[in-house]
C-alpha cells in the first residue's frame, strides 16, 4: 500500500510540472512573456539547450498562425543542443496585447507589418537576458511573412549567424526583402519553397542570387506553403537541422 500510494503522489508530480511546461527531459517548453519597446505583449515558448553556452534560434511563423506550427522542429533543435525561442507574434496567437487594448493582424496597415521586427528584437533581448546562451551563435527561421520579417531584422540589427526561410516572398503584406537581403553580411541563408508555390518560388530564386555570402536554394516540386511543406516533404526538418549544425556550431 505504501509503495502505491507514492507511485500516485510521484505520478500527480510529474503531471504537474508537465501542464506548467516544465522542461526536464522530455524537451517540453517553456511559456514565457516579454515586451517589445513599442508595448506590445509579446508571448512564446523556450525551450532551453541541455547544455549551457549554446546557440540559439528564433521561429517566426507564417501569417494566421501561431508558434505552435513550430512544436516539432523545436523540440528536434532542441536535441540537437540548440536552445529555441519560438514566438506569437504580434496580433496572432496570444501576442493581442498593445498598451492594454487588443490587437489583430487582419486590421494592420503596411506600417503595422513592418513593425513585427520590433517583435524579433524583444526575443533577442529576451535571450540574452535569460543568460547561459551564446548570444554570438543566433539563428532565425521564418516561414511566408516570418521570413520577410526575419530579413528586415537581419537588415536592421544583424549579428545573426544563419537563417533559414520558407516559401519567402519578395513583397507580403508591405514587408519588402530584396533591397534588405542585398545589404546583409556575414549571415548565411537556407532558402525553401516549391515549384507549386508559384510567387515564392520566384521570389526564393531572385532573393538567393541578391544575398551574398553562404546559401543554398532548394525547390521542391509539390510542397505547398512554409511550414505545410513539412507534412510533405519528410526530409525538410532533416535538411534544416543539418543546416544549423553546419552553421551555428
């Protein structure tokens, strides 16, 4: 009876860390909160590298979406050592909040889109803060309007190591990236899209030939759209973990 009854308190312990995104081993997330200069409320998940002082990636989803499109490839980066910090970002998911009153992204102007950088800056912010990460070893991926977004960041902060786009495009919602790409150093870029996927296809191919320095260029044949090419194509998550251990280690 004795041995029973601790078997059942053991068991309600690990539940509870689990629902409260305990980490432990099972590379679970965490939630976390922070705010970007402008006031928005900005809410992600972090999942945090087994060992200290390693590099780190930040995952920006596509428009109409959350973070956690992400869930899989994080936790996989996670086991390759690599911490992850994957964010809602602003008027998506649970980032709705600006100064105390809601947001939306299907309300938001050019300008508004273009903002979104300022969201990547508080996660960079936020990373550094948390500590026992080598903040020199920073990574993004991006997927449709992420991408864009990833690009204008780069453009605006640098000090980013690699990133990784999915189905980019040339001009979404306002958030322009040739002119950008054209005027970034020392990053290098992964860059994805399917042949199906008409308009980033084209803009994948006119964007690696503008970047300089390190790149690649894959095109699938019938991939669909940023982050659904992983439902089709079972090597993506695979070529973009070999990327980051190319170029973040």
């Amino acid at each position: 009876m004795r041995f029973f009854t601790c078997f059942i308190v053991a068991s309600l312990l690990t539940f509870a860390c689990l629902a409260q995104g305990g980490e432990g081993k099972t590379g679970l997330g965490e939630d976390v909160v922070f705010q970007t200069d402008d006031g928005v409320e900005i809410h992600g998940t972090f999942y945090r590298a087994p060992a200290p002082g390693a590099p780190a990636v930040i995952l920006l989803h596509m428009l109409g979406r959350t973070r956690a499109d992400w869930n899989p490839l994080a936790r996989s980066l996670r086991s390759e050592g690599i911490n992850v910090l994957a964010i809602d970002l602003r008027g998506h998911g649970q980032s709705i909040r600006q100064d105390g009153r809601e947001i939306g992204f299907r309300n938001f102007t050019a300008a508004q889109f273009n903002e979104m950088i300022l969201d990547v800056k508080a996660a960079r912010a936020f990373l550094e803060e948390r500590g026992g990460i080598d903040s020199g070893r920073l990574g993004l991926i991006g997927a449709s309007i992420g991408c864009n977004v990833a690009i204008g960041e780069i453009r605006e902060r640098g000090r980013i190591r690699t990133a990784v786009l999915l189905s980019p495009g040339l001009d979404y919602k306002g958030v322009r990236t040739l002119e950008p790409i054209k005027a970034v150093s020392g990053c290098s870029f992964l860059i994805v899209a399917s042949q199906d996927d008409a308009y980033s296809a084209k803009s994948s191919g006119e964007l690696a030939a503008a970047a300089t320095g390190k790149k690649r260029l894959h095109l699938y044949q019938n991939a669909g759209h940023g982050t659904r090419m992983f439902k089709k194509e079972s090597g993506l998550e695979t070529m973009i973990l070999q990327w980051m251990r190319e170029n973040l280690f």
